[in-house]
C-alpha cells in the first residue's frame, strides 16, 4: 500500500492556486482537493486586531479542515465515475 502525502499551495487572491490544484489533479493518480474557502471557521472577529495582536493562528478553530485531512490520510472514498478520489462533506464522518 502506497503512503499518502499532502501538498499544500498558498498564495495570494488569484494567484494560480485553484490552476495549479486541477492541473495537480489531473496528472496525480487518485488525489483529491480540499479548498479552505469551503470551511467556515470559528475565529477572531476582528481580523484586524488579531493581526495585531500577533495573528496566531491557535485563535481559529480549524477542526473540520482538520479532520477531512486526517481521513484523507487514512483513506480515500473512490469516485464510480473515474476511480479518483473525492472529497464531500459526507466524507468527514467516514471512519476507516
């Protein structure tokens, strides 16, 4: 069994991500994609005080992303249309 491996991309509003992520997609055998912005967080209020405070990023509760990474890591559902992987809400409560 292959061990699975993430790759993060960051960059700024409309810097290529979402390009780079399906061109990833297509090439990569039975990989899948989460996006941040599909997340609503729990997390300062006030952005700008919070990055003035420091911007530490233990304030936001990212336990949803989290999660999805973790089964992702551990397994990964199988789309009937093409075999890859895919990533639904619904795959938070799969357990493997």
């Amino acid at each position: 069994m292959k061990i699975p491996f993430i790759i993060a991309i960051a960059a700024v509003s409309g810097g290529g991500k979402t390009s780079v992520v399906q061109l990833l997609n297509k090439e990569l055998a039975n990989s899948t994609a989460l996006f941040f912005d599909d997340y609503d967080f729990e997390g300062p209020d006030n952005l700008i005080e919070w990055v003035h405070r420091g911007a530490d990023h233990n304030e936001w509760k990212l336990t949803p992303l989290i999660n999805d990474i973790r089964i992702m890591a551990a397994c990964c559902p199988k789309s009937p249309i093409n075999g890859r992987c895919i990533r639904t809400r619904a795959s938070a409560s799969l357990s493997c």
